[in-house]
C-alpha cells in the first residue's frame, strides 16, 4: 500500500489497523520500526497495491 498527500508521496507499508468506522489507520511504513496514526482529517491518500 502507498500513502500520499498532495500529489507527493509519504511512504509504502503496510496497514496494521484500523478503526470499525475508518477514520483513523495505523500504518507501518517501509523502513520504519513504529507505526503511525493517520485520521480521515489529514487528507492521506491510501492506494492498495494488486
């Protein structure tokens, strides 16, 4: 999965959770040890790989 804002490109990882509603994921991002907090209101594009 791939993460942007903007047009530019935050980072790919993988999505280690959510909320039941989606307004906030926790992703993992590549290269990373933690994970990150992400809510509906940060305008995150989130693209899933195939």
């Amino acid at each position: 999965m791939r993460l942007s804002r903007d047009g530019r490109i935050i980072g790919s990882g993988t999505v280690d959770g959510t909320t039941p509603d989606g307004s906030i994921i926790w992703v993992v991002l590549d290269g990373w040890s933690e994970r990150r907090m992400f809510h509906r209101e940060d305008y995150v594009r989130v693209e899933i790989n195939a």
